[in-house]
C-alpha cells in the first residue's frame, strides 16, 4: 500500500488545510511536527514518552548520520531503523542534502554526485542520486526523500539556477532508481521530491512545476530558513503551494519557530520538522503558548507555576517553573529532558490546535493572535 493523503478541511480564509496521510507504520493527522530523531533517537526522549506523553505520529532520520553510524550493515541486520530503535511508527528519512549544504568546507559538488568527508573520522565517501535512494531503502523509512543541493538564502540568481539544474537532474535520476527497486523489508515506502530554487520566485515555479509533473505521493519544500528573511521564505512557499498539488501531503523541511510553522500552516503547509524544540531546551528555551521562557533567568526563581499556563504539554501539571530553572542552574539532567519533552509537546500541541481551528473555520483568527503571543520573550 503506497502512502495516501485524504484531505479534509481547507480554510476560507487563508490557504491552511488538514487531513490524514495513511502509511502502513500508522496514520499521521495533519498539519503535523515531526520530532528529529538525527541518529536514530530524538535526544534525551523515550519512545514511550515521544507517544504518550508528546504524542509524535512521526519521526525523522537523518541519511547522512545513519549511513556512517550505525552503518547500513548494522541497521539492514536489524532489519530496519524501525526494528533497530524499536520505534513502530512512521518515519522519514532525509536525503543528506542539508549535509552537502551544511559540510560546504568538507564536500565537492559534482553531475555524478557529492564527494564529502566523515565529520567523525574524516573517511571520504560518495552521495549520488542512486546510492541515496539505495541506503534510504537500506534504513527502511516509510518516506524517502530525493538528494539534492541546498544552496544558502542568500545565494546569487546564477548561482542558484545552476544548483536548481543539478537538483533536477539528481530528483530525475532518483526517481528511475526508486522506481527500479523494491522494498527490503515488507512494507511500502514513497519518494518526495524536493522543491528547491532559492528567493527567486521563477527558480521556485519552474522547480514546483518539475517536481508536479512526476506524480509523487508527496512533495517537499527546501532551501529555505537558511538565511533568508522570513518573509521571503513565506513568499516562496505561496508561490511553490499555488503549483503543487492539492491532493498531496507539503512538507516544508527544517523550519522552524512556532511562528514559522503557523505561517507556514496558513500558507498550506502539512508537514515540520526541525532541531529546534530540543535543541533549544537543551539549552534553557521554552515555547509556550503565551511566549518563549529562558528558564535560566533569575526571574524564574521562586516562580512555582506551570511551565505553560494554559496546560499545553505534559510538564504543566508535573514541574513548576522554579523547579525547572533549579535543575538547568544544578546542571541536573533531568532539566534538559524535560525541557525537550514540553517544547516537542508544545510543537505537537500547536499543530492539534490548528487542525481543531481550520476543521472549525476559525483558524484565522485565533493564527493571527497565536503568532504573537508565541513569538514574544517573557
């Protein structure tokens, strides 16, 4: 069974809509946050709190990470990241374009592919179209994304057409593989391909309008957060949205703050993902739905409310925020958990409320209070 989208409920007011992607690792509602899970593990989760407590119906992997540790011998051993992580709903997998993007000092962009060197033991290895669609196949996820090169915001025009061409050609070559090959482990899987073209709204139509014409189960939105003003980004989406497919899942790919995926949502976006949440609370950031907490900060000392007031996550109930900024201060673990659990709580939260707003016609209104509140410093 290939992966399926049924969509729902579209907003009158703004291009925001929600539905229900199918796979056969479980049914996703959407819009919806993917928690990353980089190396096979969202850091410092659980799987059973990742379900029950932050409510994840899908997690991301990351290609270029998997394939140098554990390696592809080990994960197709265990018969998949599925089994090897005991994690027994979706996943996606990207491509490792962000990598080619992100090791510019450590890689040599060439037609046949990316020649690049291990952050871990400096090991010189390849990516092409092909290898990447084998190795996503290897890892087993339910989603498989196409390679390509993901050039910064704030790339000149010639610069970024030549990278849109490479991209092309690379998305045209993974497809055949794709299609050439067969699962390894019994289930389905599908291949998004990835829009990208910069700020330049011509490289962005004629790469929206590519990528439609091969008749995928789901596209992808790229180079974007990567330096540009968030403006221009969501410039760039309304004029992919406008082309892509209605009837097919829109993934906008490593974005980003909650104001970013409610304006992501209202311009139809169905699918985030992003280190943020964890990243960020690792470090003493907290989103909540009145504004975002540096729990380090004095202020917070004898402060023995609920992280969120208005019981967005799990941690509302359980820990105050004096206690929380007492565990980041001791250094105490414990502090950082909690913290990646109630922001990805938090994520999971935002996108439930604006699946309930849009299904109830009222999504505009309560986004436009939302993105003020979420964005502001308490």
């Amino acid at each position: 069974m290939a992966l399926t989208f049924d969509l729902q409920h579209t907003d009158t007011e703004t291009a925001a809509r929600c539905g229900q992607i199918h796979t056969e690792h479980g049914e996703i509602s959407t819009p919806i946050f993917m928690p990353v899970g980089t190396v096979a593990t969202v850091k410092g989760v659980f799987h059973r709190d990742l379900k029950e407590e932050v409510r994840a119906e899908i997690i991301l992997g990351n290609t270029y990470h998997l394939y140098l540790r554990p390696g592809l011998e080990v994960l197709e051993a265990a018969g998949g990241l599925h089994k090897f992580s005991a994690w027994d709903r979706p996943v996606l997998t990207d491509s490792g374009g962000y990598q080619v993007f992100s090791l510019s000092n450590t890689r040599k962009l060439a037609e046949e592919g990316c020649v690049f060197r291990s952050h871990i033991d400096g090991s010189k290895h390849l990516f092409t179209p092909e290898n990447v669609v084998d190795i996503q196949r290897t890892i087993g996820a339910d989603i498989v994304m196409a390679l390509d090169e993901c050039p910064p915001g704030t790339a000149e025009y010639a610069y970024a057409k030549k990278s849109l061409g490479l991209t092309q050609r690379w998305l045209e070559r993974g497809i055949k593989r794709f299609d050439g090959t067969a699962p390894k482990y019994g289930y389905s899987q599908s291949f998004f391909p990835i829009v990208q073209g910069c700020v330049y709204p011509d490289l962005r139509r004629a790469a929206a309008e590519h990528a439609a014409n091969l008749q995928r189960e789901g596209y992808a939105i790229g180079g974007l957060a990567v330096g540009e003003p968030a403006e221009r980004m969501y410039e760039m989406i309304e004029v992919v949205n406008q082309i892509l497919p209605q009837s097919k899942p829109r993934y906008l790919m490593g974005v980003g703050t909650p104001e970013n995926i409610l304006e992501g949502i209202a311009r139809g976006v169905d699918m985030f993902d992003c280190v943020m949440p964890t990243r960020n609370g690792r470090n003493g950031m907290l989103f909540t739905s009145e504004g975002i907490i540096n729990i380090r900060n004095q202020k917070w000392a004898k402060d023995f409310s609920p992280v969120d007031p208005n019981g967005a996550t799990f941690v509302d109930s359980a820990y105050s925020r004096a206690y929380l900024r007492h565990l980041f201060v001791s250094k105490e673990m414990l502090g950082a958990q909690i913290a990646s659990m109630h922001n990805l709580g938090f994520y999971l939260w935002l996108v439930q409320q604006a699946r309930m707003h849009i299904a109830a016609g009222t999504f505009a209104a309560w986004k436009n209070v939302m993105v003020k509140k979420v964005a502001a410093r308490l």
